[in-house]
C-alpha cells in the first residue's frame, strides 16, 4: 500500500518528450519536504500528464506560520536554486519553469508553454501581482502600464533561460531568512539589471495565473478538458499557482477546487478520471491479510435514531477481528444504546475500548485519545463515524481503503436537504462557503473523487499519517474540534477527499432533538421523515397505492390498509400510558370547543403528550394519498380537529354506543392484538349491517364520517384495546 506522507525528492522526471527543434524545457518545483507531499504529488500529476520533464527541489525547512508582510526565509530558496542550477548554466537551447512550492499546475505540454513564452521575446519572464510588497515603495519604480494590467512583479512562477537565471539567482549573496520576493522585485525595478537579463512581467496573464491576482475575473471551462480563463484580460493561462506560505481559507479552498478540475479530476465527458488512479484491491488479499482498523465511533450529543444508525456499524463488510473498536458516548443518554450494540457484537472486534460520560472526556479529547490508540497499535487505517451518520452501503469502509488517498470521506447528505459532510469553498474568515460544483456534487449530478477543504462525520484517515496528526482535534478555541480538525489539516498540507462515485449513506439531523419523551424518535417526522417512515410506516404500506392494488373493503366503503409497523402501535400506547392523563368518559370535556361531548370516550388527545402536529403530518403523507385513491373526486383540506387514542376495557369503558363522526372521512388504526392482547371490540357499521373485527395491529380502518357510516364500538371482553382515531374535514 502507498505510503502517503512519503514523497522521494530531488529527482528528475524525464518522459522523453521533444517539444522544439532548438528549445527544451525544464520544469523545477520548490517544496519544503513532507509538509508539501500531496500538493507535490499533484503538481507531479499535471507535469506528468502534459509529458513535461521536471525536477523537485526539497528544501526540507516547512514554511514558518509568520505574517506575509514581514514575509522572511525566501533567500534560502534562492540559495537552493544556486547549488542546483548551476550544471544547467552553460545549456544554451535551456528553458528552465520556475514555480516557488507545489502549490501549482502546470496545464499545458512544453511546446505550448514555449511558444507563449518565446511570444515575450524576452529572456526571462515573471508571473504578476496586483499589489507590490513586501516593500512598498518600490512602488514608484516600477514602469508605467496600462490601467487595467497586472504591474507588479512576483516570485511565484517565472520562466527563462538556463543561463539568464542562473546569473539572476547569483546576482549577490543572500542571506537565507531574507526575502526573495523583495530579492527579484529589485532586480526588476533596476532599469539596468532588467534590461541586461531582459526581464519583462507577464502582466495580462497569458502564461502564469496568480490565484491571489484577478481571482475574481477567473472562470473554470468544462469540455473533454478543463481550462481556466481570464476574463478580465481574455487569456487562457498555462501556468496556475497559489503565491505565499500563508493563504486566506477562500483562496485556499478556491485553489483546491480549481486544481482538482484543472489535473483532469473530473471532466463532463469523461466524468472522474482520477477515480481509477492509485487504487488497491482488496480482493487480491486474503481476509486474515487485511489491514488493521480502528474504528472509532463518537455519540456526541442526543441523536434519533441511534440504534439503527449502530447496527449499520455492525452491519459493515469487513473482517471484526481486524477491527479495534473504539466508542465515546459523551453523555448518558444512549449508553444503553451502546451496550445493546456492544452485547451484540462487541465480542466479534479484536479489542474493544468503551468511554462514556463518567470518564469525563471532552468530545476533542477523545477523537485525540482514539488517534493515539491507532498510533500505539500502528494501525494501518483510522476510520471515525459519527452517531448521525447512516452508512448504508456496508462496503463502505472497504471502498475508502480502495480509493487508496491520505484522508477520504463518503458523500452523506441529509435527506431532502443540501446539508452534508463537506465544504466546497471556504469564507475569507474560515467558514462555510458554498462552492460553485457543491449542489452538483451533493445531488450527484457530478460523480467523482473531490480534493475539499473540509470533511466531517465520517472519514478515513491513512494511518501512515498518525504521527503527523497529534493533537489534530484542538486548536484555536473559538473553533468546534471539527473546524479545528480540518484546519490543521489543511495547515499540514493534508489533502481531503469527499467521494460521491456511489451512494454511501446519509446523515440525520440531531439539531432539534427533543428527549423529554420515552421514544423520542416517534416525533422525528419532520427533521428525519426517511428514517421515521423506514421505523414506523409499515413495509406494505406503498402497495396499497399501486395502480393494480387490491384494496380490502369488508364493508361497503370502509376500507383497510396497512399502515404502521408493530413499534410504532407499542410506542405510541406507551406514551399514552406514561402521560396517564386519560379522560373519564364522561360528556363534560373541557379539552373541546364548547366542553361538551355528545359521545364520549376514554381517550388521551394527541395535544395532551405534543403529538398532534406529527399526527397531522402523518394525516397528510400517509392516510391522505389513501383516500384520494378510494375515494375518488374528493379533496379536502385534510385537518383535524380531533385526533386521539382510545382505551377500552371491561373494568372502564368496554363499547361505544352508535353514532356519526364529526367528520368528512375518518381513520380508526389498531394499536394492540385481538386475541392477545384483548377480546372482543371492533366496530359495527350500522347501516350496512357489516362489522369488522379482525383489524390487524398497524393496519387502519377508513370510512366516511357523516350520514352513511353510522356504527359503534363492539364491546371488549377481556384485556385492552387501544385504537387511535381522527376526524377529517369536520
């Protein structure tokens, strides 16, 4: 397996490829040693593909976290490029391509490099900037140019002759922390020194783009290829580089997202080209010689449908016993959750590592802790999932390893929502910012592996990079430990991947959640209607509005569907008896408009437990679609007045006495068993002289209201009865 913080420096890539008769062309690239390995590696993709030989340069000092204006240290890049230039020096028929650190892109073969550079007819040929520093008054010693151009020099990128550049570099001794920046703008603003080297600025961008420059103007073309074009001065540029050590997080995330196209990440006719590139094969390795894992899962914070979201861990297609488990429940709440989870599987991992609230571990804390376990146990991967995430895809964890990258996380976006686990773009200050491919990318019309400047919830992390990531999780105080994470990341020159290529999963929202209930999921229709169909909306229930469905009528138009699944009856009966605040029975009701019930029953309203908005919501999602199909012709507005469960029993109220609902249509659904949990009941509709006796638990009885369906409640025997009821259209 590739080993991802590792990168081999100093050496020339010659792919033998003649652009000119009289010039050839050397790429030459300054890095700064592991901190830069992946920016390298991308810049070694884009020499690569457009066959263009180069030549890295590590000068193994990383970049210092000072601020660009008293920006110091380039002088040792100029010392660098002294000791390694000089066998090129005598080279006549030499172009050398200058680009200052691996944040760049070479977009173009040698040939069309060349001939734009030839087009200057100059000997030496500088990328620009729209503002002059580090020393600004050199300002005024600049040549005039037009309005609109670029005036300034930078030392970004530049491109010349062997011998030119060589004499340039070596025009005076320079002390390592000075400034190259300052080194060639002085040079530059010397009328005799420019004139003698023959140095002149490409100020309209037709060969280098300096991201800081003009970024404004910039656009992304899509065709079989990708190019970036300058509106502002109708160039194509062949060169795109990110100047300086110190980036704002836009012009960061910006660069990312530009340079990913620009290497042929993606293209519109060809889709993801570098899906396919680096991979492994899992296949090719028995089980037992599978890398080690640790998973580590997180439970922050109070999260619906925390259970399902468990044995979707459980359920992932990789081998337990090379799987060290590792989980933090934060809080209280879902400990039980967790050993449920553990009593299932637990024993299956080849360690297990539990840290729940009483170990007093701060959410950043323990995502540190569980890294350092992977370091201690030289784990080869750290795969992390939070408690919202759903992965239902149980390859997932052996696709990300396959992708082969340093950090990699599976699209998971929250349903019918845009929300997912990634930025595309960043704000100046560091924050969210959407990028123009984001929504294209979430709703999977765009399909590819994205190099982004933020992940979260679910990632895996090469563990060849552990060593590098201590203390990840912290930093500044005013970020969350998620924040903090990917800028670090970012920070160390870490790339991070989002990949959309299939459906992995998908996030819940846990922003709302209320756990004043005892199930407190059975109010989650709202923010998380997905999951709460798949709990509680019975599996059948879609045939019912099939074209050729069968619809069971036992009495003439009442009708019956299956509805809820068995939780859900149990659920809601037990909210109901937790609440306890069952009616008497009796004609006086103050929960009613006008206190009066003309047929009452023993009943908790949906209002009582703060139910009834869900139950409305089910009344418009669910039952509705039903009666539309039955009852053809009628659509009402569908609101109810009167939602609530029924109780009945011997000992308290064991029938109902004939009557009419209030109602255009109602629904009646059953909550328990007959023959089990009760005997006896149902309902008689007196008109059609037709009962019905046998409703399924979760299946719901529907009839008209007023004047046709008159009909009472059948006496109960023994045991209890619970049915849910509404009146709809009053």
């Amino acid at each position: 397996m590739d080993n991802f913080c590792i990168c081999i420096f100093g050496l020339i890539f010659d792919l033998g490829v003649a652009v000119s008769s009289d010039l050839e062309l050397l790429a030459v690239v300054i890095t700064a040693g592991e901190t830069d390995a992946e920016k390298l590696r991308r810049y070694e993709l884009s020499a690569e593909t457009n066959k263009i030989k180069y030549k890295v340069l590590d000068i193994r000092q990383p970049w210092r976290n000072y601020d660009v204006v008293v920006y110091t240290e380039g002088g040792y890049k100029i010392n660098v490029l002294k000791e390694n230039l000089e066998e090129y020096a005598m080279k006549e028929n030499l172009v050398i391509l200058i680009t200052d650190g691996p944040d760049s892109v070479i977009l173009d073969s040698s040939r069309k490099i060349l001939k734009r550079f030839k087009s200057f007819d100059a000997r030496i040929v500088f990328a620009t900037d729209n503002s002059c520093w580090p020393k600004n008054k050199l300002k005024s010693q600049y040549p005039s140019v037009g309005t609109f151009d670029n005036r300034f020099l930078s030392a970004g990128a530049f491109i010349g002759y062997a011998k030119e550049i060589f004499n340039m570099v070596n025009h005076r001794q320079i002390n390592d922390m000075e400034s190259d920046q300052l080194y060639f703008s002085e040079i530059f603003v010397d009328n005799e020194l420019r004139t003698k080297w023959n140095i002149k600025l490409d100020r309209k961008t037709s060969l280098f783009q300096n991201m800081r420059a003009n970024k404004d103007t910039l656009e992304m073309k899509h065709r079989d290829y990708n190019y970036i074009y300058n509106r502002r001065f109708t160039t194509r540029p062949l060169i795109i580089y990110d100047s300086g050590p110190i980036k704002a997080p836009d012009e960061e995330g910006k660069f990312l997202r530009i340079a990913d196209y620009l290497t042929g990440a993606w293209t519109s006719s060809r889709g993801c080209l570098s899906c396919a590139k680096n991979r492994i094969n899992l296949n090719n390795f028995e089980e037992d010689a599978y890398p080690n894992v640790q998973l580590s899962v997180f439970i922050d914070e109070p999260t619906p449908f925390i259970t399902e979201a468990l044995e979707l861990i459980g359920d992932l297609d990789y081998p337990k016993s090379k799987m060290n488990l590792f989980v933090y429940v934060h809080d209280e709440f879902h400990y039980k959750d967790v050993e449920i989870f553990i009593s299932k599987v637990g024993s299956e991992y080849n360690s297990m590592t539990i840290v729940n609230h009483e170990d007093k571990m701060s959410v950043s804390q323990a995502r540190n802790w569980a890294l350092l376990m992977c370091k201690q146990r030289k784990c080869a991967y750290y795969f992390a999932i939070e408690g919202h995430v759903h992965l239902t895809d149980p390859h997932t964890l052996k696709d990300l390893i396959e992708h082969n990258r340093t950090v990699i996380a599976p699209l998971l976006v929250r349903h019918n929502e845009i929300w997912s686990n990634f930025w595309g773009a960043l704000s100046n200050d560091g924050y969210y910012e959407r990028s123009d491919d984001y929504i294209d990318i979430v709703e999977y019309v765009k399909k590819g592996l994205w190099n982004v400047p933020h992940i979260t919830s679910a990632y895996l992390i090469n563990g060849s990079c552990i060593d590098q990531l201590q203390d990840i999780y912290v930093g500044e105080i005013e970020l969350s430990y998620e924040m903090n994470f990917a800028k670090n990341l970012r920070n160390k020159g870490i790339f991070m991947y989002i990949t959309n290529i299939k459906n992995w999963g998908y996030l819940v929202n846990n922003e709302n959640f209320d756990i004043s209930h005892i199930h407190n999921d059975l109010w989650q229709i709202f923010d998380n209607e997905y999951n709460w169909r798949k709990r509680y909306i019975h599996t059948n229930y879609s045939q019912s509005l099939e074209p050729d469905a069968l619809i069971d009528m036992p009495c003439n138009d009442v009708v019956r569907f299956p509805v809820f699944t068995e939780l859900f009856c149990d659920h809601l009966v037990e909210e109901m008896e937790n609440s306890g605040k069952w009616s008497a029975g009796k004609n006086k009701d103050d929960r009613i408009s006008g206190g009066y019930e003309n047929v009452p029953t023993v009943d908790i309203h949906m209002n009582q437990i703060g139910f009834e908005d869900v139950w409305l919501q089910f009344i418009r999602l669910y039952a509705r679609p039903l009666q539309r199909k039955v009852f053809i012709g009628y659509k009402g507005e569908d609101t109810s007045l009167m939602n609530f469960v029924v109780r009945y029993k011997p000992t308290e109220q064991p029938l109902l006495k004939p009557h009419h609902d209030a109602s255009t249509w109602s629904i009646n659904i059953a909550l328990n068993r007959i023959g089990v949990d009760f005997t006896g009941g149902g309902t008689r509709f007196v008109r059609q002289n037709c009962s019905v006796t046998d409703v399924k638990k979760g299946w719901m009885l529907m009839h008209p209201g007023r004047l046709t369906h008159y009909h009472e409640g059948l006496e109960v025997t023994s045991g209890t009865r619970y049915i849910a009821v509404s009146f709809v259209d009053p």
